[in-house]
C-alpha cells in the first residue's frame, strides 16, 4: 500500500488563510469591520478620501474612483446602497480567499468598497462603517544561518508603516516564527525546523518544500481597518541540508 501523501505546512497555510488572517488578539473585533457592520462616527467623506488617496499616482484605478464615487454612481435607495457595499466586502473576501492572492486586484477591491461605503453613509442616515486600508505585505530578504533562515518582512499602507502588529512566516511541515513589526513596519525572525525529519531519504527535502509564505493578520481600531495580507516568496527545494556553515 502507498503511503498516504502529507500536506506541506505551506499548503495547509494557505487553505487556510481567510482563518489564518484573522488570528491574534483582535479576531473578533476585526471579523466584524470585515462585514458591513455599523460603527460609530466615520463620515462619508473619509471612505471618499480613502479611495482617492489609495488610487493616487495609479490613473486605472483614479479612473474607478471617479466613476464609481461620483454621486450620479450612487444608487437610487440606502437599501440599495447596503447591498453594493455588501457586494463589494464579498468580492474583496473571494479574492482574500484565494490560493495566492493578487495584491492589486485586492486593492481595486478596497477602493470599489470604499466608493461602497461613501453611497451608503451619505444615504442611510446615522450608519457608519470603519474605512478599509489595503496593507502590503513583502518578504524583503530571506538569509540562511546554521539553524534555519533568516526572514525578513515589511508591512505598510498608503499611509505609511503598520507598527506594532505580528507577522507570521512558514515553509514547508514546521518551518515558522513569527515577531511584531517595528516602528518602521519590520519584522525579522529566524524560520527554525522544530521537528527534523530524520530516516527517509526523502524527508529533509519533504519537510522543507514550497514557498516561504508571510501573513498579516490585519489591525482594527474604531473607526479603521488594515486589512489582513498575504505575501509569498519562493525557494529552490535542497535535496539535503545545504552546507551553511
């Protein structure tokens, strides 16, 4: 009989992501500012303000914000509105959902729901909902040392770094750390394998497969969202440990 095929730690992560994004001390809080939950004083005109300013120096999406921000773009009933804006936290959560999610149709997401949540402010009268920042995720620089690699990453939005917020890194069966970004939105940990594979042949390479995969589980405070993210950066498979020493 084959042996039955193992998933990869990698793989796992990523069929998990729409969970895995939302771990961490404010999972409940921020699954509810990714539905269109009400809050309390945000007022239109900062989802208005929110589109324009993701989509600047981007004229595809400067144009989407024109469009679909315009009042003649407005639908015709707050009822209206609620489902638009419901439509577009759906779609932005489709893609989230992804395998490997693309960063700019994520953001051409966010500022079609920011147009969303500006009609739907301004026509149901009292509703508020947090404003939603795209956060961008990158793995700047991967180093191997004597125990495992050397992880790098960076967490920002438009309105510069997201401080203070954990930063998870896996590879393969047990490769992972984590560590909160700095001031500068860094966060570097070292991927150690905390359970080696000895015996087969096979099983170094096997635990050490795939892409090295970072996630961010995304900030919440009253009245704003950064949003959770994804970032993938891909690894050459060594038959056996290299020889890093």
């Amino acid at each position: 009989m084959r042996p039955r095929p193992h998933r990869s730690f990698a793989a796992v992560a990523v069929a998990l992501l729409p969970l895995a994004c939302l771990s961490g001390p404010t999972d409940a809080a921020l699954a509810d500012r990714l539905v269109p939950a009400g809050t309390t004083g945000v007022p239109s005109d900062s989802h208005l303000r929110a589109a324009q300013r993701q989509a600047r120096g981007q004229p595809a999406l400067a144009a989407l914000v024109r469009h679909h921000c315009a009042q003649t773009a407005a639908p015709k009933t707050a009822a209206l509105a609620r489902q638009a804006l419901e439509q577009a936290e759906a779609a932005h959560r489709a893609e989230r959902a992804l395998p490997r999610p693309e960063p700019d149709r994520l953001l051409q997401h966010v500022v079609l729901r920011s147009c969303a949540a500006h009609h739907a402010t301004r026509l149901q009268p009292g509703a508020s909902f947090a404003v939603w920042w795209h956060t961008r995720l990158a793995i700047d620089s991967m180093r191997p040392t004597a125990t495992g690699f050397e992880a790098l990453a960076r967490a920002s939005t438009v309105n510069g770094a997201v401080a203070s917020s954990r930063v998870t890194l896996a590879r393969g069966l047990h490769h992972a750390c984590f560590m909160a970004t700095d001031a500068t939105g860094q966060a570097a940990c070292v991927l150690v394998d905390t359970h080696p594979h000895g015996g087969r042949p096979d099983a170094w390479a096997e635990a050490h497969e795939g892409p090295v995969i970072a996630t961010f589980a995304g900030s919440v405070s009253p009245d704003r969202v950064e949003l959770p993210a994804v970032a993938f950066r891909d690894m050459p498979v060594f038959a056996s440990p290299p020889a890093w020493r």
